[in-house]
C-alpha cells in the first residue's frame, strides 16, 4: 500500500509540473510569419520571388521578384 502512494504521490507530481511549465502567456512568436517562394520558367527566362506572410495581421510584411 506504501509504494502504491508514493507511486501516486510522483504521478501527480509529474501532473502538476507539466500543467505548470504549460502555463504561459500564450502570445509566442512562434509560427507568426509564414514565407512563400516561388519559382516558374517561360521558355529562356526565369522568374522567382518569395512573400513573407503575418499571419496575425494577414498582410504581406516583404515580397519581392525577379
């Protein structure tokens, strides 16, 4: 009965550690900017660009083509 409580004991431990350490702010940067490139050829030219995307705002923060 002892080692079933103290096993109990550590699994709420690890419970309560991990809801903790889960806990934030919620307002990471992370996966905030998306990019696109691009490429395509037309007989001997060759065009290519790329669009770098907020995706909190939704507009289009860089881009360019050559």
């Amino acid at each position: 009965m002892e080692k079933a409580k103290i096993f109990l004991l550590g699994i709420l431990t690890a419970v309560a550690l991990l809801l903790l350490l889960g806990a934030g702010s919620g307002d990471s940067e992370v996966g905030r900017f998306q990019i696109a490139a691009w490429g395509a050829t037309k007989g001997d030219s060759y065009r290519s660009g790329y669009y770098v995307l907020d995706t909190r705002t939704g507009k289009v923060v860089d881009q360019t083509a050559k």
